[in-house]
C-alpha cells in the first residue's frame, strides 16, 4: 500500500464553529443543528455518528453548500464558506459528495462518467479527462471494466467509480454520505480497504457520515458523536490504531475498546431519540 504524501499539504481543514440550523417549513421552527462546533484537520478521516435525523446530514449539506445556516460560520483552510453575510456556501468542485444512492449517468459507461465533470466545467479537454479518467480508474482497481455500464458492474464498482468521479476534480474535501450502507457485510469491508487506500493514495480530507460504528472506527482518524436533534457534537473518539489497517484491525484489543466507547456514545443520544419520538407520537 502505498505511503501517504500528499496528507503534508494539510489542504481540506474545516472549522465549524457555533452552527445553528432552523428549518422552517410550515411556521413552526424545527431546529436540525444547535450550535454546533468541530474542527477537522487538513487530510483527516472525520467520521461523523449519531441518532437517525439528529441533523448529521444538515451539517454535511452546509459544508457542500446545499443548504444555508442560520447562525455560526464554516471556513475551509481559513476562508469562509458561511456565516455572517454569507449563509449559504456556494457549491464548489473543491467540495465534491457522494450520497448513499448510486447517481452515475446510466447510458454512459464508467469512463465516461467520470470525465464528464471537468469536461462539462471546462477544466480539461474531452480526451485529457477520459485519459485522465481511464487512469483513475485503473488506479481504484477498475481498469478493466471502464467501458461498462453502471448497470453490468456490481455495487462495489459503481460505488468505487463515483468515489473516482469525485476525485478526479481533485477536491480539498470528500463528503460521504453513508456510501455502503446498503451493501453487504464482506463488500462494505472491501470498500473499506479500497477507500483506505485512496485515500493513501490522495491524502483528501474526508467528512464521512455513518450509522455502522465498526466503520467508523476502521475508517477514521477521529469519531465525533452527534446529539440527538438538534445537532451538537457530544464527544470526539481519537483513533490511534495504527495505518495502514487491514480487516484483521478489528480483531484487535484496541479496536474493541473503541467501539465500546463510541456504543455507549451513541446509544445514550439513540435512547434519548426513541424517548423523544415516543412524545411526540403520544
């Protein structure tokens, strides 16, 4: 596996001071994220956990400039995505996100996909971004397989091209949105590995948000566990397991203490959501 290099230029650091979040649908304020603060560094694995609706998503959505913030500011390397004067950032190929459902184009095939990004915003020449795509791909394993289509490729492969999708644009910053959730438990450890070792490769900031704490746990740098709606960091779990890690990481002494440490972080603010749903059904 290869050895990190690019990690030394610390590009990707996000600073999230004092975010508040009030969706207002129908005249009622529903607040998603109350006052919330976290720091990522440069080339970090941030993993993000907590409760089903506790506002993870709403965070991620205002770092890609999605959605707008009612309070508190975002900077990335030190210069403002949000905040005051500016509530929403503005989207940006520096920010690329992959969601948990699958949005390759269909009729173009995996090469084609992924170059269609810098050829539509110009960034390069049709042939330089399949080339440079073609690459990409070989890279991530999926060299033989760049003139299918989505759909004769297994989930892993498609997932993995968007991953390559997103790279390609050489962003400061990858946000995931739990990517495997819906895969099965020996192709969700493979991606594991793939990812790992993309991100060996690029050294990429990442912001990864997940329900499965074994993931975030073999992936990560640092957990940060979420409250239950609205938003607000709980704890911050630094994982010190060494890189790079294989599947036989969780097996480990450490790996275990972990994951029992971030249970029991999570699942006090899951009883607090199940109690607080219970309410509001009676």
């Amino acid at each position: 596996m290869a050895k990190k290099t690019s990690k030394t230029a610390k590009k990707g650091e996000i600073s999230i001071k004092n975010v508040t979040k009030v969706y207002d649908p129908t005249g009622v304020n529903v607040m998603a994220v109350d006052n919330c603060s976290m720091e990522i560094a440069g080339g970090e694995v941030c993993m993000i956990v907590g409760p089903s609706g506790c506002g993870k998503t709403t965070l991620l959505n205002s770092i890609a400039g999605f959605h707008s913030i009612t309070e508190g500011s975002i900077h990335l390397d030190g210069e403002l995505l949000c905040g005051p004067g500016k509530p929403k950032a503005e989207q940006s190929a520096e920010r690329m996100v992959v969601f948990q459902h699958g949005a390759l184009f269909p009729w173009k095939t995996l090469q084609e996909n992924v170059a269609y990004g810098p050829t539509v915003q110009k960034a390069m020449s049709a042939s330089e971004a399949m080339d440079k795509a073609g690459h990409m791909l070989a890279d991530a394993g999926l060299g033989s397989f760049i003139t299918k289509f989505p759909g004769e490729v297994s989930s892993g492969m498609a997932r993995r091209a968007e991953i390559v999708r997103a790279l390609i644009n050489n962003p400061k910053v990858l946000l995931l949105d739990e990517p495997y959730r819906a895969m099965d438990a020996l192709t969700k450890q493979i991606m594991h590995e793939s990812l790992l070792e993309t991100y060996d490769r690029t050294g990429v900031t990442i912001f990864f948000i997940t329900h499965d704490l074994e993931e975030a746990i073999f992936l990560g740098d640092k957990v940060h566990v979420v409250t239950t709606r609205p938003c607000q960091l709980k704890k911050t779990i630094e994982v010190k397991i060494p890189r790079p890690r294989s599947f036989e990481t969780q097996s480990s002494e450490e790996f275990r203490k972990l994951l029992v440490e971030v249970n029991d972080a999570v699942h006090e603010e899951a009883v607090k959501a199940f109690k607080a749903g219970e309410r509001e059904m009676a």
